[in-house]
C-alpha cells in the first residue's frame, strides 16, 4: 500500500465538479488560444469578484506566469526585488535570468517583504554600472506559510508606488492566503493592492492553470505576444478557461482553500495540543511542526513528507500540506500514530 | 446555431478514452513534474512502439516544445535551419530568437527541406561573423500539409550526419503523417531517423501535450533543468502522462490520426469530383481546395474555415482541417452545400 | 613584400591627427565611462553640426552599436525589418538575435529599403502569433555601397513614423555616404530624418569608435544602463571621445570621407574607360568592378582584394575598398596593372 | 586647478612605449579582427610567459570579456558561483543575467572565495528545479584589493576539478595582484590553476583592452563566434595586439604593476605611521584607510577619491587607487597634506 503523501498540494487530479464540466462540454467546438467562451465565462467571474476592469490571461504553470510577466514588463537593465525564499529566486532554476533579468534578493525573518528590505536595495543600486530595481515580487501565501494582511499589503504597495515600482504578487496559493484567518485580504484587495497577480488554480483544484490578471492596464499592452513568445498560449485554452469558470462558479475557489486551511489547522492545532513548537506560525495550508528526529522517521514508515530544516541535533522541522483533496481521517491517522509512538 | 468549423484540429475537448481515464485515476495520489507512474507508463508504450532507449518528457504544447528542446541543444552562435513555412519561423513569435538563436530560413515549393536547400545555407555560412548551421527543423506533417517518406527523412538525416547537424522534427501532427497513405514512415523509423522529435497530443484527441522524444541521449543531459527553466514542467505532470498512457494503449494515437486523414481524403474525394484543384496535393488531415471567391463565401455563411491563399481574380484556395472529432455527416454537409450552389 | 590591400577601410590605424591629440592629453586625468571632457567636447561638435539636443553616446564598434541601440529599443516581442544584405542579418553573428529580437529580412535589388517592403512584412505579421515588427533598420552607406538621397530617405521615415515603427541607419560608413556624389544628405538631416543613427569612426580614420546619436531623446531614458549591460562602456571613454573630438574639429570626418570617394571613385572611371562594367554603380568607397576571371588571378598577385560575386563562368565582380588612407599611387599602380596584362 | 585623482588606476591614456608603437606602425596594412601580425606578436609573448599552448583573444573591457567567456561556456541552466562583492554580481549591470545565467553569491570577509563558500551553493542546488553551478567565478586582485596566493589559488583549483566546476579568473588588475608582496602567483601559475582567466591592460597602462587566456583549450572552441556576436570582435584588433606586444615586451606589463604597488605601499605606510588603520590589509594598488570624516572632508578640497563605507558616527574608509602614472609627488602631497590639518 502506498504511503498517504502531504508532500504538496499537487498529488491528486481535479475537483469533481472540474472534472463534470470538462465532460459536458467536451465536444463543443471553441476558438483556439484563450479566446473561447469558457475563458470569457472565467474572465467575467473574477472581474466579478475583483470588481475591476483588469486583463485576464490564462497560463499553466508558476514559473510559467512568473516568466511571462516579469519579462514582459521590465526593461533589459531593470531588475526584480525578492525574499531569498522568493520561489522565482530560488525553485524556477533561473527562469528570470533565463529572459535577461537579474533578481535582488533580500533575507527576511518570514518570508514576507516591506520597504524596508525594498529600500535597501534602492540605496545600494544607484547608477548605471548597477541594473535598476523596478519589480517587487512577493508570494501570498509565501514559500514558508506566512500570509499578508491587508495593512502589509497596502503598505507595501503605497511604498512601491512612490519609489515607481510595479508590485507583482505570486498567487500560487492564493486561495489559501485569503481564505486564512489570520489574513483580512480579500480578492478585491489583491486587485487594488498590486499591478499584477495570480491566480493559482493547479495547487487550489484545479488539474492545471494559473489566471494572470493585470491591474495595470498599460502593461497588458502586447501581453498575448509574450503568452504566445514563451510558450504559454495553449492551443486548447479552454482547458483552463473551462476550470477557472467552475473555480470561480458560487465561490468553489474559496470553498476549496477554505478547506485545506481548516485541515491544516487542525493538524496544527492536533500537535500543539501535544506539545509541539513550529517554525513559523501555521497560517495556511502549509505548516512546519518542529518534531523529535526518532519520531520523524517513524511518521515517515506511514507517510510522505519534506523534513524542512534541522534544529538541532535530536530536533527538525518538518512541512506538512494539506489540500482541497486531504481526507479528514488521514489527518487523524497522522495524529494517531503519533500517539501510538 | 454555431457554424461547423474546419479552422483547425483543436477545437474539441478530448477524446472519451482520455476523460475516462482522467476521472478513474483522479484521486490516485502521484509525485509531481512528470516522474509520476502515468508518465512512466506512457514512456513505457512508446519505447514499446520505438523500440528504442530513447528519453521522453512531456510539455503542454508545441512552441514550448520547440523553444526548450532547441534551446537546450544549440551553443549561443549556433542556429536552426527551416523552410521559410515552418511553424517556429512565423508562427511563435519569435521563440527561438528570444532562446538567442537565429533561424537561417530556405524557401521550399511544399514545405519540405532537402539536403539541397540545407548544404545552400552551410554554403553561405564560412565564418565567425556569421552564425553557425547546427540544427535542422523540419515538421512532419508541414505547415501545408505534406508529408515525409522513408526515402525522403533517410535522406536528409544521413546528410545531417555527414554534416555534423542535428536533425528536430515537429511533429504537432506526427499522427496525420504517420498514418496518411502518402507516407510509409513508423514511428519507429522517426526514433532511427531523427536526434530528436516530439509526438503531438494536443492535435489528436488530447486536451494538451505533446511528447519530446530524445533519440541521441547525449542530448538529454539536463534536459529536465532546461524544461523547468522554460516553465514547461507541470506541477501535476500526471495530466499529460494519464493522456499519453492512453493514446498509446491499443494504438488510439494511430487510430485517430488515420481517421482524420481518412475524413479528410473523403472531402478531397468529394471536391475533386466536382472538378475542383488543390494547392497541395492532400496527403494528411489538412487539405487546400481552391474554389471561386463567390463559392467561399457562400460556403462562409454555413463552415467556419481560413481563406489561405489568392490564386488569381476569382479563386483562392482555403484550408480544411479534420481531426479525430470530425463527425462524417459534416464533409457531407459540406459536400452537400457546395452541391446547392 | 606585403601586396597593398583593397579588402577594407580598416587596414591602417588612425589619422595622424588623432594620434598627436591622443600623445598632446594622454597623461591628462579624465574621469571615466564616456562622462569626461573630450566626449563633451566630440559631443558638442556633433550637436554643432546636426544643431539639435541628441543624446550622444560613444561605443567601440558597429556590432556593438547596433546591438545595443536596438536592444534597449524594442521589447522582447518586437523585430527588425532589415535588408537581406543588412549587416545585422549576416555578418553579426546573429547578435541581435542574441538579445531575443528576430530580423524580418527583405530582398532588396540595391541594398535600400523602401516604404512597399516594409509594407509587405507589416502586411504578413498581424497577431500575436507572430512577432510585431517596429523598428527599420537601414545602412548608409549600405553593405554594397549605395546611398540614400533625401528624398529617399524623407520618404522612408515618414512612412515609418505613419506606422509607428523606429528608424534606426546604421552609420558604419557615414563619412563615404554623406559626401558621395550621388547623395544629397547632410549630418543634419541624418538628425531629422532618423530615430536613432550612429557615426562610423572605425572606418573613417579612428582607431576605433562608433558614435551613437539618439534624436528620439525618450529613446535615450536609462540608454546608459544598456551600454554597460552589453559590455560597451569604455572605462577610457576618452580614447572615443578624443577621436570623435579631433574628428569634427574643422570638419575632418568629411574631407576624410571625401577622399575616400574621389580614389575610389578614380579608381571607378580608370576602370570604366577600359570598358568595365559594375555590379552597382559606384557611388561611395565600396566599388563593385566586373572583371574576367584570369585578370583578376593576375591582379591578385598583387593586391588583397575580395571576389565578390559570380556573374557567369567567365567573370565576376569584385569588391575594392577605398579609405582616407589610400594612397593615390595604389590606385594608378592597380590601374597600370590591367593595362599590363 | 583641477584636483589630483586618487579614484582610479584609468584616469590617464597609456604608456608612453604603447603610444610610440601605435605611432610607428600606424600605416601598416594589417587584416582585421584580431588575426593581425601585433596580434600574434602578443599571443607569442603572452604564451612564453605562461609556457603553454592557450588560446589568446584581445576584447576592449572587462565586462566584456567577463559576459563572452562565461555565456560562451555555460549551457542555459548552469550558473556562476561568485563572491557578494564580485565584480559581476554588483558593477556590470546585470551582464551575466543579460546572457541568461544566474549568479549564486556567497558572503565573504575578503572578497576572496574558498572550497568552503563554493560546497554551500553546491549543498543547497540538488536538482532541476534549481539551476546548476558550473562556473566559478574569483578577481584578482579582488574588489577590495586583496590578492590570492598560491596555495589558495591551488586549493580553489583543485576543489574545482573534483568537484567538475570551471576556474575564471578575472584579472582586471592582475598585473597589482601578481606583482603584490602578498602574493607568490605568477602568470605561469595563472595559466595552470584556472580554466580562463584574463589579463587586464585598462587598468595597467594601456588605452584599451583585456587578454582573455584560455588555458583549457576545449573552451576554446567557436570562441570567436561569441566574441563576435556579443560585439567584441573590433575591426582594427591591431590596436589591442599592438598595446599587449609593447605590454609582455621587456616585461613592462609586470613593471607597471609592481610600480602601482610600490607606491600605494608607500601611501599606505605613510597612513600607517601616522596611526591610522585600514578596512583591509593594504596588498596591492587599491587601499582602504580609515580616517575621521572631518579630515577626510579636508583632504576633499585636493584630491579626488571615493569613501568608501561608514564605519562609525566620525570614521569612514576611503579607498585610493594607484596606477603605473601615479607621480610619486602626489602621494607625498597627499601625505604632507594630513600633517598640515
């Protein structure tokens, strides 16, 4: 019998109703290229939400919106501002550099970015011999966890409109971060408190996509010509179309982030009741609980999980992360067989 | 009521066997990016079918596949050699430019490229101050349609060997070339004939993907960092693993591209009879009848379908595009209507 | 002995007046990058004689140049429309390219561009599936040695500011075309009648240097990042400043290419009143005569020079190269050596 | 008056002996880019210092040669580990990333990279979904003017081949570093601990120009492409080849280091005596004291330097370069100056 994995929120396919919908519509002819009617339907429900006249573009993947956007935006010698954790400075295997541009990137205690971090940057590049910072990435829910609230945000986003930087927000998970309940943040917010963003559907239900939607309209100029140039415009874009139109269909986005935060939570809450410590606060659907190494490798006979990072000699820490997919009762085997141990 | 369309081999979901397939493994649990169990078995099937120790990745669509697989093989200076018609010369945007490369384009009567045209390029090519010739592209099915024989690929690979060139085909349509009457190629000749080349899914009854086959496994090298940095590495790789299982299982791939191709010699059969020329000679599932201006137009009020070319005054020729999907009542629709006028 | 060459205008080194203003400041100190007096003083001059307020910026050769102009320039999707012949389209080593951008070649009879080819490539690039051409590049002289006139050249970016695409002229033998016979066009007018254009040193008496002069001056915002990012800002930005200083100071950079044309232009009608013909009428330094084969085997004894071109089994034309540094005698002893023969 | 420079070692043109030379071979016909007899007279001179058979090519700067040799060898995912301080990763403007490839950095307490610094960035790139250091990248001298010695250029070396990573050493200022009393490393030694490396003429009296060194001769294949295609391939090489033969002729080139040395040692033991310290040991012709800002507000009214870091509320370091034209006059100014405030 396999392992049960909270390796990621990857592991399963689509949310049923997904699945549905891509049946009944199966042989409906639709234009090809992310012009279609689901795409549209899609469209039409997130300016819904976001209460904005913004461009929405359709990709498959992260890396994939990450790329696309940043090189479309910046000039050849403009640069992007990022968290160390940041995962276009770290998982992407260079896929920024890879169109030219250089990341500056700085350490945070939690993931998140401020001015501060921003302005240090600013400080330190000055004159031509260094490339010009002009892009703020930030990820929401980042790499470790942490969520922005709403005063992070705009604050944030104030100070980049002052220093003229575009802020672009990596919403891989997305619907865990607004759906968080240490996050006020609402879909409107993230509209209004950015240039760009993410939509991430392939870790919130979804079998593959990512809704890029641009605040900015100026910089949706030519956008296709650079979905099409880096090899992000599916042929088929009703794939996406069709999934973000259910996603975004009474609320199921939210639903299904709701969900692993809660199943998240309740892990969380299941081992501090027993004692535990973790390395940043658990706040979405990944959460870090710093465990005994015996009792690591005794979890790891019964189940799949990254060990994060060491604490000391007898301690580490491990991620656990749930989805809109983890079954309650594997949360209460994980919990169990601690007990049992 | 929506127009049939003709338009392309794109405009339908997929094929039942696929969804079928999709929803009965849905909640299986796999590892991401393509190192999955249904992508194993899908590599599996087509080394049955190479009978070769070839690799096999999965991208989500044909420019994607293309940018990375060229990208990856060529050194900064070297470039691509294709006919003036081929898809990543006109039809992406410039993909392989913006990887740093220049195409060194030759003009060709039917989309095809011989040892000629290539040795032309070579030819004017002597030195540092020019690029330097190291990958033949060529599509088969072509952008027109046509398509390769045995004689015809051995040809021009053994003269890309002599050569020291890499021979890459597209094969977005590999399934209409494989199995149209014109061609006695196998898919196991493509694997001894070519360094590399890719199967086309998302163009025969996949919702996406596309299959890159490395024949020369010196060139796999740290292909999978290549694929990740062009953000063609999907988080649920199983998507494209799942479909490709069951295109190759009991031939499906093969079966669908020939039914393609056999609808579409019916339509030519049908417009032949009338008396009407083709621009090409029908040889896959793409077909370019050239009919009177007042006859396109009126065929425009019932099918949707590109005008390609002017012929002269008072004819242009069109193009047809049949799939796996192409319901046999609409050639006679069409066939009919033609009929009325 | 060494036979005399007519391959190029860059087999010597430099005016002796540049040499003795280089050894008159050498131990002055200058301050670095091309921000120190001499490139004030050149730029002043340039200004003088083109009376505009162009951004003015030194680099040290015509790849370099054209590289970064044109790459700070477009965005990642946008191309060049260039000549066939143009030198970015050959003889670069697909540098521009290199950055990303693809060229949309056209075949031109004399080396010019004119309004109808460029239409023709606006023509067939119309979505996004396609790169968006927004830049002309031309060369004057060109890269056969024809000139443009005014009129040509008035009707050409009028045509291309309607289209909204750059003009950018490729200058590397401006000196020749400015003061050739058959043309018109003054330094001033290259200012009104271009976005951006750069002033061959290199070839014009300098030991090496391009000057680059930015008309469009939002073409000229962060241009300095761009020059250091492609490796063309000189740490001794004097050593161009120096030269473009002395090269403008009592209209040198004229009378040198003045000179240049008057030899070859001897050199033209010595061999025209022996009954040559010539690929392309000479009109600047570059000369084209058509010679039977074994004359120019013997002439070869004696001097460097490159076979051009084929022009059927018994003749073809050659390329003779004049420069401000050759000397009369050169011309009469290559036209006393026909006579002998 | 204008103030007397202290900010950098290319304030002034070149060595008198480079001067005469260009002067008396200025109307020598020689061919272009690069494959001229001064070219090939430096080649040889170069090679019998290194007593080994490189590959040897002349580019204008250092950016540039840094940009050719790295993006000439890397394939697209592979990365440069570098020192936070490096050249590359902090004045080039981005120029590495401009050719695709990022640049790991690692903190250090001199400037100077260590087997220790380079396991890290190998401990934390494990797969593809990061890229892959290949190339290590160390200046000697480096930024901060310290300089490697034997042992520890032997040490990096060897840890390099184990460990199938390439050696590139900047040399912008090797003839300082080889020259320094803190170093036993020869050109010799040069040639044999690393795989490239170039010998900066800019910095060390010549008008132009970098020797790039290729000492394992497989990178050096296609070399010349890459110099061409990223624009720096100049049209009258001879310039270069002229400065580097007068360079490695009677070894001026190692007798303009050591007489930079010499006299930063005698400001440096001037600074000393009277009491003050420096932000690093003083080893080559760029030192760092630390004086009171007051004194250095003063020392502002006469000589031109860069401060270089705050290092409390009344201490800065300055840093003063100086060059093979520093007049030994002016360090005494300098040093009297201090006395008299």
């Amino acid at each position: 019998m396999k392992k049960y994995s909270f390796k990621n929120d990857y592991s399963e396919g689509a949310h049923p109703s997904i699945l549905e919908r891509l049946i009944n519509t199966n042989l409906e002819q639709a234009i090809g290229y992310g012009e279609d009617e689901f795409c549209n339907e899609a469209r039409a429900s997130i300016k819904e939400k976001i209460k904005k006249e913004a461009a929405i573009h359709f990709v498959s993947g992260g890396t994939q919106a990450n790329q696309i956007v940043i090189s479309s935006i910046l000039r050849p010698h403009e640069s992007v501002i990022a968290a160390e954790s940041g995962h276009i400075a770290v998982h992407e295997t260079g896929a920024i550099e890879a169109t030219g541009h250089k990341i500056n990137t700085v350490s945070t205690s939690n993931g998140k970015l401020t001015p501060k971090e921003v302005q240090h940057v600013l400080d330190t590049h000055t004159d031509e011999h260094m490339v010009k910072p002009k892009l703020v990435y930030i990820s929401n829910s980042t790499e470790i966890g942490s969520v922005y609230t709403k005063e992070e945000l705009t604050t944030l986003y104030t100070f980049c409109k002052e220093k003229n930087l575009y802020l672009f927000v990596d919403g891989a998970r997305l619907a865990s971060a607004l759906t968080s309940s240490k996050s006020d943040v609402t879909l409107e917010d993230m509209a209004n408190l950015s240039d760009v963003f993410y939509i991430g559907g392939t870790k919130n239900g979804a079998l593959i996509g990512e809704a890029i939607v641009i605040n900015d309209l100026k910089l949706d100029e030519d956008f296709r010509y650079n979905i099409k140039q880096k090899g992000g415009m599916l042929a088929k874009g009703r794939l996406i179309g069709i999934q973000f139109a259910e996603l975004f269909k009474n609320d199921l986005f939210f639903e299904l982030g709701k969900y692993a935060n809660n199943i998240a939570q309740k892990l969380a809450e299941g081992l501090s009741n027993k004692g535990y410590q973790f390395l940043t606060e658990p706040s979405s659907n990944q959460i870090f609980p710093i465990l005994p190494n015996q009792l690591i490798e005794k979890l790891q006979n019964d189940f799949e999980f990254y060990v994060w990072s060491k604490i000391d000699e007898n301690n580490s820490s491990i991620r656990l992360v749930t989805s809109w997919s983890t079954p309650e009762e594997k949360i209460n085997e994980f919990l169990e067989k601690i007990n049992k141990i």
